[in-house]
C-alpha cells in the first residue's frame, strides 16, 4: 500500500487553523491520538463515502479505501464523487482521487487486497454493503482478537443497521466530553458532606469523582491525588469518603469533577448475531429491533441464494422468499419465546426497499458512523454497544397520490436509478420540481446542497434552489464545510458552493442561483412578495437566532414550510415548521446566556471565564471604543454638550479622549511605555486600591470575613519581562496601540523590550482616598443610577478645556480596532489572553492557554463535520414528508441527538395553539384576517363588524396608531374616510415603499358580548 506525500504538521502539533472548532469539541489528547491512528474503508458506495468523507474532514493519520466495484450509473445516485465519465472505472480509484483533495494532512490510498498483513495495520475497519455475512463475521474475529476496532453498516432504503465491537477492553477517556463541573464550597462537615454556596446547584451525579484545593483546616483534602467518589444528597449537597484525619474545615475551597477512564467490554458479531445488545434511536419504535434484526440477516441470506441480488421492488416472490428466512432464523434464535413474532408488514417494507437507496439516510449514518471511528481512535466519548436499527418510514408518500408498485419502480437507466426503487417515478420527478430556499451556505448549508445534489432536487423542468450567504469562505471553513477546498479560500461561499454541486450534478446547472444577499428587513424589496410566493418550502443553514426568526417570521406571512437546524458540537436538532399545524421556530426559545455580574467581572472575579470578560472588555476599551469616541469628537459639532445629555459616564468618556489626544504616541517606543504604564496600573495600582479599601482582614457589617466564599482576595503582581503573559500584555497592546494611531507595528525581540522598558518611569502606587468601589451587585446598580447626580460641573469644564480644538486637527482620525478571533497574527488574542491571565494571577485562578481564551472571547461555536452530516441527513427524510401535503403531524419528527453519549431522540412536533371569538376558530400563529384593495378606514371598520362580529377598538401600522376609539369624535371622522395608504402616510410621515403589496395592520377588538378578544392580524392585499 502507498500513501500519497503530503506536507504534515509536526509530531505533537495540530494545525489550529484548519481544525480550530473541531479541537473544542475533541480536544488536543484525543485529537493527536486520531492524527496516530490509520482506518480502512471497505465499501465506497453512497453510506462508505459518506464515512469517508467525514473522517477525512477530521483528521486521521492515513485513511484507505477498499471497493473494486466497477461503477455503474444507479451508483451516481448517492456516490457524490462520482460522474458519468467514471462509470465503467473502479470506484476505489475514482473516490480516492476527491477525498485526497479534503485535507492534505491525510494521506489516501487504496488497498490491494483484503489479506490479514494489509489489514493488521490499522487502528479501526469499516465495513459498509461489499462483504457477505459470513466474511464479515470472519472479518471481525480477526479484528477482535488484535485489538482493531471492528464497525459495521448496512442501509437498505430508508432503512439502516450498524454493529460496533471495539474489542474485549475498550477504555474510554471522556464519556460525554462536557467541561468538568466546578463550584465553590460553603461547608464540609467531618461526615464527608459537602454544601454548595449560595444554593449553587453542584450538578454532579452518583458514582461522579472531584477533588478540590483552597479549603482551608483540611489540607490533607487539598492534597490528595486520589479524587473522592461522591454520592449525591440532593441539588446543593454531596457527601465524600474522609474521617477525622482530614482536619475541620475553617472555610473557602472549591471542588472539581474529575473525568475517570472507562472501560467497556465488546461481543464478538458471532455471538451478537444470537444474542443482541440493542441502542435505540427512537422509543416509538423499540418493538421493531428484534424484526429488523432477523430482517437484515434474512437479506444476507437471500443475496447468498440469489448470486449476491437483492429483493426486486415491490415483488412478491422475493417478499415471500425473504420472509422465510427471516422465520427461519427467528425460529432458530435462542431467544426468549415471548420475544414477539416478526413484523410481516416491515420485512415486506425492507423486501421493496432492499434495492433503494435514500441519500438522507447514507448523510444521517454516515455522520453517526463516522463519530464511532473517531471514538475507535481517540478513546474520547461513549461508542454505541452494539446494534443499532434505524428507519425512517414516514418519509414515503402516500400510496394514494404516488403509487408504488412494480412498474413504476422498474430501473429507468439514470442515475436516480436507486431512488426510483424507494419512491417510485412519479415522487422523485415531484422532488425534481420543487422551488426551494436555502438561507446559508455553511457547513450544513454544503451537506444540504450535496444531498439536494443527490436527490435530484430542483434539477426538473420547474425546479429551482436558491441560495443565499453574503459570508466568504475561510481556513476554518474547509475542516467541516466540505464543498470548499483551500484555492476558495476568500471566495464567496454560496458561489463556490453553486459551482461544486453542479460538477456533482450537471443537470443543476442553469436551476441553481446563487445570491450574496443577506436575508432580513433591509432586503425585503429583493426577497419580496414574489420571491416567497414562488417558493415550496425553506430550508435554514443559519448560525445565529436572529437571522432564525427573521425567517422564521418570513415563512408564517407567507405560509411556507420550514425545515430548521442546528448543531453545537457533538450535540444536534432538527424541526419541522409545517403551515397550520405545529409551532413556529419562535414559539420556544432558549433561556438567555447567563451574564456575568458587574460587581463580579470588576473586582471580584473567581474563574477564568470572569477574566477573559473583563479582558475582552479592556481590549474593547481600549482600541475600539475610545479611538471611536475620539474620531466622534473630531468630526461633529458640540459633541461635548450633546454627550452630556445622554452619557451619564461622559467624564471618564471625555478623560479617554483627552488622554488618547493630548498623550498620544508619536514611536513605537512610545507605545511599549503606555502598554507598560497599563500593566502597572491594571495589575498593581488597581488591585492595591481595592486591597486599600477592602484589607486581606475586613470584615462584612454582620462580622463575617469579607474575603470569602466567591471573594478572593488579590495580590499585585510585579512587572516580570521573563513572564510570557506579562511580555504577551506589553507587546500586544504596544502593537495594536500603533495600529490605532497608524504607526508602523514591529515585530521586534524580547532584547528591545527590555531596554525600552529600562527607559520607561513607573510612578510608585499612592492610596486614593474617596473611591467608591462596590461590594455587591446592589451597590454597583446603585452607583450606575448615582452617576449623574456625582459628575462634578467644574472638574468636567476642566477636562473639555484640556481638549486640542477639532479644527486644529482638521482631517486627524484614529483607526477603531474592531475585534477579529480567526487571525492569529493580529495581536487581538495575545493581548486578551495575556490580559485575562495576568488578572487570574492576581487572583490565583489558574490561567489557560491562548486556544481556550479564544474560543470562550470570541464565543466559538464547536464544530465536527459528522454532526453536521447527522442532522442534514434527518432534515432531508423531512424534506420528502413536507412534498407529501397529506401527512398528519404524526408523521413529522423533531430530532434531538448528542453524538457524545450516544442519544439520538424523536419527537412529534408541537400543534399550533388554536383561538377563538365568537364562534370562530383560528390558529393563533398562522391564521389571519386577508383583504384585498385600497380600503378606507371606515370601510375596514365595517368589514369587521358586519362579517366578523367584532368592533375594532384599535388599529395600528408598525408603530403608528391609526385608529383608537377613545380618539375625539372629529378626529376619527376625518379619518375614516380616508385610504388606508393615505392614512399611514399622513401619520408615519413616511411613504410606503414601492416593494410592500400587503399592508400587515394589528389590531384591538371586542368581541359580540363586548369583551376584549386576541385575533389574528390584518392582511390587506393592495394588488
């Protein structure tokens, strides 16, 4: 076998750049332990690439290919790398070529032969449709018995199985890859158990390990090596094995949950053929596992019978032969008889689909698949024991409008040869025709155009996609996003993702537009009425919630499908928006981020996440917002008086720009000494003055020790050149302060440094006396309402007549420093990291390295290409269910995984909630009230009363109020005669964009009885 020659990075390295999201969901150990580790493909049709995809994207030490299999057209179905010019080559050879351009750091290659020697080398084999049964259980007790891990998997239609065995002793490392949990302590009683502080939920579980440090009267806990099995007393207490010997406990401390290895024991597929460990991955459907399990083994059978041939579509001979082996092995089985008999109406299901192929169902295996070899190789997060049976039924269309039977299942000589088997003509024509709305190009917005590719979608005579993402293409991008290769790199993403799927698919070409529009309210006269009203459905590929509900909005007005998505790690969800009948996206939201108190993040921090805020915050002060305040007072009249009115804080605001005016740098030099000047005063001065105003002994006003519980008490730090983050705080900030003033940056060593600071006068630290700093969150609320009444008149004329007059610096502008996470060369990092772990020195927390401050400062999203592949598999099988207006909200499924544990979990989606008045009916979210024409108030106002029984009491436009009938009696007769486009203008003082057709008015009615009621909105069509 020989691998192709890359450039690789060098031992114990990992090119942070390309895989930067993916390395906060594995992290470094597990990710240098992939980067080891050598797997095999065996099988390279739609699932095998899948896989193979997938685990190029993350990074293994060589990845081979085994599949001689000469292509033929229905394999194009499926195989994205595949092409009509290849049919006739083999398709190892043809695949290995593509994956090769996924990452250079992973050699591909193709392996000769199956022969022991060749297999010997490698750290975990896949095995997806090319092997018998019977070879793979040969296969599997030769991995077994050399400690190779061992993942099978076989998709027929909509169905899907997979069997893992890693061996006899697997040791996983991390079961569930979340951040150990952390908290500080209250009391630790001499019978072990251990109290929360301030009701703090400890979040931990029975049989869970911690250790702990800083607790004070218990040194020998501090210093034990050995972490401490806890069992739980309840949400705010635990209790630990310790006795007398551990000493009392005075105060302070904190605990920390310890991740313990575990190991697992695997059955060999012989034994797991006749006895079977079941997953589930869908609670509604646990009585099926036992009929797919004899189901899949009776096609083993059948193709053994049959010269390797499966099940023809929808025949009845073949039916009745596979449902004999089936009964065969069930009988056989030495399986408890009240197991449950065979699901006749599933095997005759598995029999018509044995020849489909579904591209949604090989993306959802091949991400759940893929994450199994990576646990194989990188020992972080719990593998799947062992079987697994999968099946998405619901999917097919209703026999009544696509009929499926042996005709029009028959093979048609076209690459969707496969998915005509599954669905039948008339269905995947249907898909071809749909008009469909993709909002993102990123990593699921790629999976979803490469199985939209497979799937035909659009590509038919009305068929047509949209999609829309105004982002360009970035290193980071290529480690999930897999339509991007790095010649992209700066490129717009939806252009390159639009070129990339039209190679997979040339009959795309010419129905797929590419937009670099950004989708909301200020290009709603280019998504207009047209746009949505064209539209089949919408498909969201988006990162952030506001561009969700926006669309979310968009899709109730206009009544379209949405089929919505998201992942965060090894953690992912799907849900289905269905016109008048579930929720919308915004029904349900996610509770908001927890802030972090001001008190807390300004002189009492007690965890990193408090100082990589606060240095955040510095940088943010520093180069953003008092270079921006500067360039505000140099280019508008009065800003000074203008300021007053509306900043309480304009004497610190008018302090920042004298300094950065009348103190400004004119060398570099000049920047290192104010970048020192700023250490000292951060570091040392500030932390002196609150030791000033609250000593190491204060007490609190009840006698207790201020410094304590989430208080710790801090100590200046002395300036050390020698120290990285001291150096890291001086030469970041000097750079990014000559940015600011537009001085030529350096790059200069540790030796200039040093004499520039030799040269540098640091004033020595002297007591403020009057400085109010506030202990708790009270205080310092109290202080921020106190602001105004504390600004002194005469100090603040003082401060404005410091300031050089603008027009003496006619044209003299700073350069805002605008913070950017994903450059690593642009000081932005180095100086938060430094700053954030210079400010844990002073408070004994202990520091991170500059890859943790990044992804918590820049609020990264981790990321991994196989959940990513996970859940655009589930949104696709939506996809075919959506096309079907017959389904009830029975058939729709919202997905919920965490690839982690594993859990994959279903549930039906929410029913809209229904309202009434009168005797009328109607769906809170998607009901409204439709006119047409240009109406007068007065008519409106008749409308309702007449047709609807409902006196409006108020009417509204946006924020204009046209109609209220507490108005005078003149006032609402001049306005009832009125248009209603008339009427909006003369109160909003605005026209109304030529773009807007349907005018949306809220209103106020009584209902018959005279009660307030809540209804729908106005919708009033002016064309």
């Amino acid at each position: 076998m020989t691998d192709m020659q890359v450039d690789t990075p060098p031992i114990g390295s990992i090119d942070e750049g390309l895989y930067s999201r993916q390395l906060y969901v594995l992290g470094k150990e597990a990710m240098l332990k992939m980067q080891n580790a050598n797997v095999l493909i065996i099988g390279l049709k739609g699932l095998g690439i899948e896989i193979a995809k997938n685990i190029a994207l993350a990074g293994v030490k060589s990845l081979a290919l085994y599949d001689p299999t000469t292509i033929e057209i229905q394999h194009l179905s499926s195989q994205f790398f595949l092409s009509e010019k290849d049919i006739g080559k083999q398709i190892d050879e043809v695949s290995s070529i593509k994956l090769s351009e996924l990452n250079q750091y992973v050699p591909i290659s193709i392996l000769p032969d199956l022969a022991e020697s060749n297999l010997s080398q490698f750290k975990c084999i896949v095995v997806t449709d090319l092997l018998s049964l019977e070879d793979q259980v040969k296969l599997n007790e030769f991995t077994h018995s050399h400690d190779i891990g061992y993942i099978q998997a076989n998709i027929k239609g909509l169905f899907g199985q997979l069997f893992v065995d890693l061996g006899d002793h697997f040791t996983v490392i991390d079961q569930d890859g979340e951040e150990p949990l952390t908290g500080i302590v209250s009391d630790i009683e001499k019978n072990g158990t251990v109290t929360m502080l301030d009701d703090s939920r400890h979040g931990l579980q029975d049989g869970d390990y911690v250790k702990f440090k800083e607790v004070e009267g218990m040194p020998k806990l501090n210093e034990s090596e050995k972490p401490f099995k806890i069992e739980v007393l309840g949400p705010y207490a635990y209790k630990i094995g310790i006795d007398e010997s551990y000493g009392t406990y005075v105060k302070g401390g904190i605990y920390q949950q310890v991740k313990m290895p575990k190991t697992l024991k695997f059955d060999k597929l012989v034994d797991q053929l006749k006895k079977p460990s079941f997953s589930v991955s869908d609670f509604a459907k646990f009585d099926r596992l036992n009929t797919y399990h004899y189901g899949f083994q009776a096609l083993a059978g059948f193709q053994v019978k049959n010269n390797g041939k499966l099940p023809r579509p929808y025949n009845k001979e073949d039916f009745n032969e596979l449902l004999t082996y089936a009964q065969q092995i069930r009988t056989s089985s030495p399986v408890p008889d009240d197991e449950g008999d065979l699901d006749e109406a599933l095997i005759e299901e598995l029999s018509y689909q044995a020849r489909g192929d579904a591209p949604g169902v090989n993306t959802f295996f091949g991400g759940l698949i893929a994450q199994e070899v990576l646990k194989c190789v990188s020992s972080k997060f719990s593998p799947m024991q062992q079987w697994l049976y999968f099946d998405s039924l619901e999917s097919l269309p209703n026999v009544k409008h696509y009929p499926r039977n042996e005709e029009v299942t028959k093979p048609l000589g076209t690459r969707y040869d496969n998915q005509v088997a599954l669905f039948g003509k008339d269905f995947v024509e249907a898909v071809q025709n749909l008009r469909v709305f993709l909002v993102g190009s990123g990593a699921i917005g790629c999976e979803m155009l490469k199985n939209w590719a497979m799937m035909g979608l659009g590509s038919g005579p009305n068929g047509k996609i949209i999609v829309t993402d105004n982002d360009s293409i970035e290193k980071s991008n290529l480690n999930r996003q897999f339509l991007f290769r790095p010649k992209d790199v700066g490129k717009f993403k939806s252009e390159v993702a639009k070129a990339a799927v039209e190679a997979m698919n040339p009959q795309l070409v010419g129905k797929i537009e590419a937009s670099l529009e950004k989708v909301g309210s200020d290009t709603e006269h280019i998504f207009g009425d047209k746009f949505w009203n064209d539209l089949d459905l919408v498909t969201n590929a988006l990162d952030n919630v506001e561009a969700r509900t926006y669309i979310d909005r968009r899709c109730i007005f206009y009544k379209k499908p949405l089929l919505e998505s998201g992942t965060l790690g090894t953690k992912g969800n799907t849900q289905v928006v269905i016109p008048n009948l579930t929720e919308s996206y915004s029904s349900s939201q996610d509770p908001p981020e927890k802030s972090i108190p001001l008190c807390t993040l300004r002189s009492f921090p007690n965890k990193i996440d408090h100082t990589i805020a606060w240095a955040k915050s510095l940088f943010q002060g520093y180069f953003l917002e008092s270079p921006e305040s500067v360039n505000l007072y140099l280019s508008q009249p009065n800003y000074v008086e203008q300021t007053l009115k509306q900043n309480p804080d304009i004497k610190g605001t008018l302090e920042n720009i004298s300094e950065y005016l009348n103190k400004r740098p004119y060398t570099f030099d000049d920047c290192v000494k104010w970048a020192r000047a700023q250490f000292e005063l951060k570091f040392n001065h500030d932390i002196q003055q609150l030791l000033y105003n609250f000593p190491k002994d204060a007490k609190t006003s009840n006698g207790g020790n201020f410094w304590s519980g989430p208080k710790r008490a801090p100590d200046a730090l002395v300036f050390d050149i020698n120290n990285k983050n001291h150096y890291d705080f001086i030469a970041g900030g000097a750079n990014l302060l000559a940015y600011v003033y537009g001085l030529k940056p350096s790059n200069e060593d540790l030796d200039y440094y040093t004499k520039v600071l030799s040269e540098t006068k640091i004033e020595p630290f002297a007591p403020k006396t009057g400085v109010a700093i506030a202990a708790n969150d009270n205080e310092a609320e109290e202080q921020m309402k106190n602001m105004n009444n504390t600004v002194d008149d005469d100090s603040l004329k003082k401060i404005a007549a410091s300031l050089p007059e603008p027009s003496t610096l006619a044209g003299y502008r700073l350069n805002p420093i605008e913070f950017e996470k994903d450059d690593d060369t642009n000081h932005h990092i180095q100086f938060i990291t430094a700053a954030s772990n210079c400010r844990a020195e002073n408070y004994s927390i202990e520091p991170v390295d500059y890859s943790k401050t990044k992804f918590i400062a820049g609020k990264i999203i981790p990321a991994i290409a196989t959940t990513t592949a996970l859940v655009t598999g589930l949104v696709c099988l939506e996809l075919y269910k959506v096309l079907d207006k017959s389904k009830s909200i029975e058939d729709f499924k919202n997905g919920f995984i965490n690839l982690a544990l594993p859990f994959i979990g279903f549930s039906e989606p929410i029913k809209s909630q229904k309202g009434k008045y009168n005797d009328t009916e109607f769906d809170q979210i998607w009901d409204r009230f439709e006119l047409t024409g240009h109406l007068t108030l007065q008519e409106l106002l008749d409308h309702f009363e007449k047709n609807e029984g409902l006196e409006i009491t108020m009417l509204s436009y946006g924020v204009s109020l046209l109609y209220a009938s507490f108005f005078p009696p003149k006032k609402i007769k001049e306005r009832s005669s009125m248009k209603l486009t008339d009427l909006i203008k003369e109160i909003s003082k605005k026209d109304i964009p030529e773009h807007v057709s349907t005018l949306i008015f809220e209103v106020c009615c009584d209902d018959q009885s005279g009660e307030d009621v809540e209804v729908p909105y106005i919708c009033v069509k002016l064309n």
